[in-house]
C-alpha cells in the first residue's frame, strides 16, 4: 500500500502533534514532491548524502527531527538540500521540538538510554528530571553516553553523588539552573557554553556534554520502530546511514 506524504504525516502527529512544538519552530511537511510513498528514510538531519542515500534506495520521503527549511527563504540554488529534495522526488516531514516535548521522543529516548526514573518534565517540556536506581558520577555517565551515543563527551564532575539526573537532548545547557533548582545533581546534554561549565564547577554540580548529534541521533531508529509499527508492513522504512556526526575528532 502506497501512501500520500500528508497521510504519513497525519499519523506521526499523533506520536508528536505540531501544538507542541515552540513557537519559533517550522515542523510538518516541509517538503512535498507528491509522490506516492512506499519507502521512507528516518535522519537527524536531511544532508546531502542524505538524500543521495534516500535516492539510491528509492525513497520518497525522509522523515527527520532538524527541520530541512528553517529560516524563511530568500533563495534557492540546484545543490540546497531543499532543491535535492524536489529533483530526486523525496518529501521532507520534520518534527523538531514537537518530537522533543513528546512523550516517547527525543528525550525520552534518551531518558531511557540514561536510565533515568520517575521522571517529570522541565525546560519548556523538552527535557527530562528524574531518579537514577545507583548513584553514579559525572564520570561514569560520560562513559555511559560514549559507550551508548557513539560520541565524545567532556564533563564537569560533582562535588556529590549523582542521584537526580537531568536531560536536555541537543542545545540544552542553558537549562542547568533550571535543573538546579528542581534538585539535579547533574544536567547530561548535547551543547553547553563555556559559562555553564563555569555554573556547573561553581555549583557543584556535574554536568556531562556529549554532542548534539550523539544525544539525539538515537531518535531515527526511533522513528523507524514507530513509523513501521503504525504503517503498512509492505513499506520498506530504515534509518539512514549517511545520517552522521559532522565534526571530525583528534
């Protein structure tokens, strides 16, 4: 069974409707080659490669968390992603902070991952407080995330043990106060500058920064698990292996 992007769109909205998504954001179908849809790539992010990989498997809608047009568009030339997409015939949906904020998305996928318990929402619904079954050390979490992400960490260790843990998936290390005052020990994210470092040492606290790319990348095995149980079984859907950190490390 073929489907229209709009009724694949329908369905993830009800794993992340559009109303949870802030204000700022631009989710949904961004993208609409109007093809019919019997493969679909899952991604981080629609690069490139991306959508050469899309191509050459012969799907014709990709299915990411970072939005493939966010800025309003002034112009568009043959090689922007936006333009790769319509020549090869591939839709684009994106669920961005709608996918953060949604139970069972981007942070709870990580919350899951950190083994974080009883957990409630902080940080405009996106991030995730909860308890931890040992206390553990800054240390020890960076290990966990090296070891589970597939990414490089670099942490601030607690002046204690870390019993209440705190997440924000992606850009998210201005929420440390925040978690601070709920009672984190530690705030685990994808990106902190270097005055949170600085709040984290002063606090006490820790604070482990493993990327953005590794702390949400877990989301496209995600999509495909939700999108093949909720979709027809003759739909060919997988995440794309293209869908790679872009930094290079020493």
């Amino acid at each position: 069974m073929a489907y229209t992007p709009q009724q694949v769109l329908e369905i993830l909205q009800q794993l992340a409707p559009a109303e949870l998504a802030c204000h700022w954001d631009n989710v949904g179908l961004l993208v609409d080659a109007g093809r019919p849809v019997t493969a679909i790539a899952t991604a981080l992010d629609i690069t490139p490669a991306v959508v050469g990989e899309a191509a050459l498997n012969g799907c014709q809608l990709i299915v990411s968390h970072h939005p493939v047009i966010f800025d309003p568009l002034k112009r568009l030339s043959a090689g922007d992603v936006p333009a790769l997409l319509l020549q090869n015939g591939i839709s684009a949906i994106c669920m961005h902070t709608n996918l953060d904020a949604a139970e069972g998305g981007v942070n709870d996928t990580l919350s899951d991952l950190l083994g974080i318990r009883d957990r409630r929402n902080f940080a405009e619904n996106c991030g995730r407080i909860g308890t931890l079954a040992q206390p553990v050390t800054a240390a020890q979490l960076a290990a966990l995330c090296k070891e589970t992400l597939c990414t490089r960490c670099k942490f601030v260790e607690a002046a204690r043990p870390i019993r209440t843990l705190a997440e924000v998936s992606g850009a998210g290390g201005s929420y440390l106060q925040e978690a601070i005052d709920l009672g984190a020990d530690c705030l685990v994210t994808g990106e902190a500058a270097h005055h949170i470092a600085l709040l984290a040492k002063q606090k006490g606290v820790g604070l482990v920064v493993a990327g953005h790319w590794g702390t949400e990348h877990p989301i496209a095995r995600v999509l495909a698990e939700q999108l093949a149980a909720r979709l027809d079984d003759t739909v060919h859907i997988a995440p794309a292996l293209t869908d790679r950190d872009p930094y290079d490390y020493l």
